[in-house]
C-alpha cells in the first residue's frame, strides 16, 4: 500500500507561464520520502548519529506528464519497489485528484558519513522491507 503526503501548489513553485517549475517536482518527492521514513519509524537523524548511515539518491528516471499549477492541492504517493543490503528503489508519483502528473523510479543508496557505500542496518531494513527478502 503506498504511502501518501500531501503537497499544495505555492506561487515560489511555479515558473512565469504560471505551472509548477519542473524540478519543484523532485523536491515534492523528497519530501514525501522523509515521510514514508519516519511513518516507518526510522529517524533519519538517529540514524545518521548512532550508525553513521545516511541515505542519497543514486539515480532517478522520471516522467513529466501533465502540469500542476498554482494552489493544485496535489497527493504524493510513495511505493517500494525493491531493497537489497545497501539500495533501495521506491516508486512515486505525484497526483491531482487521482491523475497522475509526475511519475519517478528513485533508486537510493546507504552511505557513511565520509560517502562511502554501506549496509543498511537489520532493523532498519525490516522497517522499511519487512515483507521483501
């Protein structure tokens, strides 16, 4: 079941033609994946202090299809995908009464402090993937 977080359209979200700026879309996704973090009981925070573990984004193929545009009250949902000891891959779209206007494949990594690759915690992972092996 994806997790959803809701976003409204503010006028510093748009361009002169009035519609949302295209990369405003990657920082609704962002977002909305902080969220879906915390909803499963992980801070980020601790996470980063206790374990020295942060997550970044690897890689993201996205699909613009239709414009938002100012004060659209927008639904950003969020699905994962996949996770393996050290990657993660969510599914998110961004949605305007049920039509989909955004779509993104987010694939995200652990890293260390010093941005070297890492394993994702145990009790981390079986928050965020209790159901994937």
């Amino acid at each position: 079941m994806p997790h959803s977080f809701p976003v409204r359209v503010y006028y510093e979200d748009t361009d002169a033609a009035g519609i949302v700026y295209y990369a405003n879309y990657l920082r609704f996704i962002e977002r909305a994946r902080t969220e879906w973090v915390r909803a499963l009981g992980v801070d980020q925070v601790q996470l980063r202090a206790e374990e020295g573990v942060v997550f970044a984004v690897r890689r993201i193929e996205a699909d613009y299809l239709r414009p938002a545009r100012l004060d659209d009250e927008l639904t950003v949902e969020t699905q994962l995908v996949a996770a393996t000891g050290a990657r993660i891959v969510l599914d998110q779209a961004v949605l305007r009464a049920g039509e989909r206007l955004f779509h993104a494949q987010v694939t995200l990594v652990c890293m260390s402090d010093h941005g070297t690759a890492v394993r994702l915690p145990a009790e981390v992972r079986r928050r965020i993937a209790p159901n994937l092996h």
